[in-house]
C-alpha cells in the first residue's frame, strides 16, 4: 500500500473535542480537516463506533481520514455513547438511543463553521449497520452512506442466528461486546473524573448476551434496525461493500434489489476488513474509490461512478483448501443492474448416484445422523483475514456428511448469487438443523467449501413462528446458502454435502437427529453467469494508498493459534481460538495496551448435550504509572430444555482490584 505524506489540502488534526448532545451527555470525537477549512468550509465524513478512537480503531483511523481530510473533507471519528471517551454507559447494540445521537452528531457536525452543511457516514460492521440505520431516520444533513461488512436484517442476516439456527458468535460476540464496554476512559482526555466514569460503566453495562438469548425467533428486538423491514426509509444514495471470506455479503445483494435511490454494490475476496488492506488479496483503492462517492454525492462533481454497472464482484478460482490466503486468484466482473437478467439457473438433483444434472428418480430416503464434531474444519462464521481462519479441507467432514458428487464437469461452469437447495426430508425429532455445504472437488482429492447454508428446521416456513416437527412425517424445505461468485472448472466436480451438525459454528440440536433425504426430490439449483465479453473492459481499480500508518512501538507480539484436540479416550473434541494480540506503545499519545483472548469450544461426537463455550477476554491500558485493566470470561452449557450462561468481570486500577461480579442465568430454548 502507498503511504500518501502530501495532499491537495494541508490537514490539522484536531485530537479531541466534545460534542454535546441535548440531554448533556457529550460525546468525545476526533477529527481531520484541512487547515484552511474555515475559509473554505468542506464536507464531513462520519465514523460512528464504540470501539475506542482513541486506541482501538486508531490503527486504521490513521490510514483512512487523514486521507479524507487531504482531499477535501472532514474525517471525523466519534465514540459512542459509553463508549471510549465518552459520557455514559453503552447498554447495547443499534438501540434508539445509538441512533438518535448519531442524527444528533449529524446536525452538529453540518452547524460548523468548517463544515459545508453536508455530511456523509462510513463505516465497517457496527458503522456500516449504524449507517443504514441513522439514514432510516432521514438527518437532514445526511447525503450519502458507505457501508461495508453489514446487515439489512438484524435476525437473519448477522452474527446471533443463521437459519434460525444459534450461532456460538452469538456468545462471542457477547463476550468481545461486555469487554469493549467495561473499558476505562483516558484520564489524559477525561481528566480526574475517569475513575467514576470507568465505575459507572462497570456498575450499569447490562449483559447484553443475556438479551440476544432471550430473543431467539425474528421478534421485535430483531426487527428494529433491520431497514429490510422498510427500504424506503433509506432514501439517500447507498455504497455497499463487502468480501466474499466476510460474513455479511448477502445483504449486498438484498440492498441493490430492495433500496430505490442511487445505489451500488462491490464484493472482493476480502474478509472483515476495508478494502485497501484487507486480505485475502488482492487489495484495491479503496479510499480513491471512496472520494469518488464522496465527491459525486457530497460535493457535486461528476466523478463517472454512477454511469459505470452497479455491481461489481470478484469472480474467484478454484483453489486448493487453506486456513489462510494472501491473495484469492479471479476477476472482476460486473452486472449492470440486481437482479440481473443475465443470472441463469442450472438445476441438479441429490440422487443416488450423486448430484446429476437435471431431474431424477425419487429413490428410497438416505440417512443422515452426523457426529456432532462436524463443522470443525469450518473457519469462522466471520473471518477477519489476520489468522488462519477460513475453512479447510472438508474432506475430513465428509465421512459424517451425507455427500453429493457431480462426474466430473465437461466445460466451465460459472455462478454468481445465492444457490438454493430443495430438500425433501423427514427427522425422527422434533428439534433438527440441517447444514450444507457447496464444494469444488479438486483433481488431487482436495474439496474447498465454495458456500454454506444453515436452517434449523423448526423455522422452514417462519423465523418469527417456528413449529416442531412431526417426527417421521415428510416436508420440503428450501435452504438459500450464502452468496458468492466462483467458476467451477472443467474435470472438476461439484460437491453438496448435508449434515446435522455444523459446530462450533452453531450450537447443536437438543437430542441426536437422524435425518432422512428423498433422492430425487431434493434439488439444487445453481445462479449460472455466462462469462461476458464487458467484463474484459471494466476499468482497473487504482492500487491502494492511504495516509501515513500509526506511529506505534511492539513491546510483545502478536501470537495467535488455532488448535484442535481429541481426547480419544473420553471422547471429548475441543477447538481452541487463542488470540494475543500483543502488547503495543501508542507513542504519539504514549499509551500502552495489551488485549488478548482465549475461546474454546468442547463437545463429544455422539452427545450435543456436552456442549460447552468458554471464553475470556483480558484487556490492559498503562500510561506513566497509571494502570487500568479488566478480566472477563462467559461460559455457555445447555440441557434439552436450557440454555445456561455464567460470567465473570472483574477490574482493577494498579494492583488494587475495585470491581467484581458474576453472573449466572438460565434461559429456555426455544426449538433451538
């Protein structure tokens, strides 16, 4: 990547100012602008976490808007409420009080001297969600969003469920929230008051966790902040942008077809990260690409980006299986509109004799009854592209799957979209989960996962009224695996793989269930693009450049590990994710930080009810003989009727420990 030292625009860096809000809460916001922006007064660009600007989104902050600031605009990076160095206490994710601070921030942002009256939101994850959701409000002041890495739908689409299945990022998530929430604020920006600020955050943050569990169909919790309830709500124009190693990608898709305005979507190879260095590879100009909606929608300049296709998408390759990748061989390629005309559809049928083009005969049901420890060579659900955490060779699952082959093909065959599967099936319970996997069998053996899906069965007809089954009796269910772009090659063959465990991806069914497919009737239907001759003629992305990186000293580095290990004698299968992220000196503001991490995930092959998660989280902030550090772990067991969730969180300033508490709660499942 290209460090950027001169810009158009001289920038100044303003470290701190406080926005006030109307109920007297303040929230702290750092912000880039060029030096001259009060005689020439720009557009604001907002960022809107609670993930600490002050060091734990700084990294990328350096990159990004002093980028901003050098071309024009102001960058602005604002702690939420509770969050960083703000006032209060952040009592969940996307609630109301989130998003009308956040139109609050807008207008203060669009009343400044140096500031045009336009502002423009960006944001990853958490940002992107908050973006579509304060444009829902309509801030007069707002005029465009990018959003990358996020969801349109907050229950089908995100890291608590998939498939109405529970997925174990749901207590992940859980655990990395209540971490980042309990944090202290900078005595060197608060000043005295950090200590009875850092209290009351202890003291008040809810268990957020506790609410996702209670909430386990698409209720009204969910629905709020999900704008799929209301495209029309969002009426300025949208950039959506993701990676197809992200967990997000779908709602690129739903945004372009369900969104009115102005509107444009890109998918890469990346994973959780922006574009400009995300990995796997290869990167683009993100922030030129960027300043290119910016400057069309913020500025009124014709930049051309909305007379090129709407969406734009990295056709990936076959490649051999691996943990982590670098770069993901593909193209670009593009469709003019979504849905596209020109997206076909090639249907197969899971047969007897495989996966066969076409229809079959219905023949006698096969059996399905997976032990749970498939799921293991899974990766994350979210990949961040920094660990070995994308999926690996799933022939090692294939022995607990029920498995579908293609001969192998006789041309090339091309997809971009979501496949679907139809499944004719019963279960001999009433609480089943059926998972499938998309696979390319290489010539030596090899299998890479091109795509998955997930769908507890007990949701076939509604995530808001799920229903038992009725064991032994016949349904048909339609299952949507993730979307994706890839070219199936000749020689090779197509895989679908069906099991009744998916772990540690998703928590598993209350009993053992044997499914039992109808070959057949169960069907697979795949979105073929024909390769198009303009795909030749897309105009390359700029290589990426950004401002100068973060001045920053290792004192210890990163270790991260992925571990599996089988005690052969109990039985018992554990995947660990340990993550030191090191200990780093943040020398432009002489604050020293350590965080690390250590999740593992236990169960036992023929018994889901020895499912276990423990995660723990330590976090550790030092400056001149001030030290302020947290300890927190969560632990989810379940039964056939209950879910069980203990915690622990305890704090300490120097060696004196001032906070302590525990939790443990019982919540029903609720055909989960």
């Amino acid at each position: 990547m290209k460090t950027i030292t001169q810009f158009p625009r001289p920038v100044r860096e303003i470290e701190n100012v406080f926005i006030p809000l109307a109920d007297g809460t303040r929230l702290a916001a750092r912000i880039w602008l060029p030096a001259d922006a009060e005689a020439d007064p720009v557009p604001a660009i907002l960022e809107y976490l609670p993930y600490r600007k002050r060091d734990g989104t700084v990294e990328r902050d350096a990159l990004t808007h002093p980028y901003f600031a050098g071309h024009g605009y102001a960058g602005v990076r604002v702690d939420m409420r509770g969050s960083g160095d703000s006032d209060g206490v952040l009592k969940g994710e996307y609630l109301q009080q989130e998003l009308d601070d956040g139109a609050e921030v807008i207008a203060w942002l669009a009343a400044q001297p140096w500031c045009s009256g336009k502002v423009g939101i960006i944001g990853i994850s958490w940002g992107g969600f908050n973006g579509l959701q304060i444009a829902a409000l309509r801030p007069p002041a707002l005029a465009a969003v990018i959003t990358l890495c996020s969801t349109d739908d907050r229950y089908a689409d995100d890291i608590h469920h998939m498939g109405g299945c529970l997925l174990l990022d749901n207590l992940g998530w859980g655990a990395t929230a209540n971490a980042i929430a309990t944090t202290p604020p900078d005595p060197a920006i608060v000043g005295d008051r950090w200590r009875d600020m850092w209290l009351q955050r202890l003291d008040q943050n809810a268990m957020w966790v506790l609410d996702w569990f209670r909430h386990q169909t698409r209720d009204a919790f969910y629905k709020h902040g999900s704008i799929c309830e209301n495209y029309d709500d969002v009426q300025v124009p949208v950039y959506a942008v993701g990676g197809w190693v992200d967990g997000y990608s779908n709602a690129i898709f739903r945004l372009l077809g369900g969104l009115k305005g102005p509107r444009k979507g890109l998918i890469g190879p990346w994973a959780h990260k922006y574009p400009h260095f995300a990995k796997p590879g290869p990167q683009i100009g993100f922030l030129q690409e960027a300043l290119r909606w910016w400057d069309k929608w913020l500025k009124g300049i014709e930049t051309g980006i909305m007379d090129e296709p709407m969406l734009r998408v990295w056709m990936q390759e076959p490649a051999a299986p691996a943990p982590h990748r670098d770069t993901r061989a593909g193209r670009w390629v593009a469709e003019e509109a979504w849905p596209s005309p020109r997206i076909q559809t090639a249907d197969f049928a899971l047969s007897a004799d495989g996966l066969v083009p076409g229809t079959a005969a219905a023949g006698p049901p096969l059996a399905v009854c997976s032990p749970q420890t498939v799921g293991l060579a899974a990766g994350k659900w979210c990949p961040y592209g920094l660990i070995p955490d994308e999926s690996l060779d799933q022939r090692q699952e294939a022995g607990g799957q029920l498995v579908f082959d293609t001969d192998p093909l006789s041309g090339d065959l091309e997809i971009l979209g979501a496949p679907v599967l139809t499944l004719a099936l019963a279960s001999d319970r009433p609480n089943a989960l059926v998972a499938a996997t998309l696979c390319e069998v290489l010539p030596d053996g090899a299998v890479m996962r091109v795509s998955y899906g997930l769908l507890n069965l007990t949701h076939r007809d509604s995530h808001e009224f799920p229903e038992p089954l009725e064991p032994g009796r016949p349904y048909t269910v339609t299952l949507a695996l993730n979307g994706i772009a890839h070219r199936f090659a000749a020689g090779n063959r197509i895989r679908v793989a069906l099991s009744t465990a998916y772990w540690p991806i998703v928590w598993p069914s209350p009993e053992t269930v044997t499914l039992s497919v109808v070959p057949g009737e169960s069907r697979l239907a795949l979105p073929t693009r024909p390769p198009h001759p303009t795909d030749a003629d897309l105009a390359p992305f700029a290589e990426p450049e950004a401002a100068a990186p973060l001045d920053a000293t290792v004192l210890k580095p990163v270790d991260i590990r992925r571990l599996v290990t089988v005690d052969q004698g109990t039985g018992r299968t554990e995947l660990a994710w340990l993550e030191d992220m090191g200990h780093v000196r943040l020398n432009h503001i002489g604050l020293e930080v350590a965080v690390a991490s250590d999740e593992r995930f236990a169960i036992h092959a023929d018994d889901p009810a020895r499912a276990e998660a423990t995660l723990r989280w330590s976090k550790r902030y030092s400056r001149d003989g001030w030290l302020a550090r947290t300890e927190s772990s969560m632990r989810l067991t379940s039964d056939a009727r209950t879910f069980r969730i203990r915690a622990t969180l305890d704090a300490w300033e120097g060696e004196t420990r001032i906070f302590s508490r525990n939790w443990d709660e019982r919540i029903d499942r609720n055909l989960v």
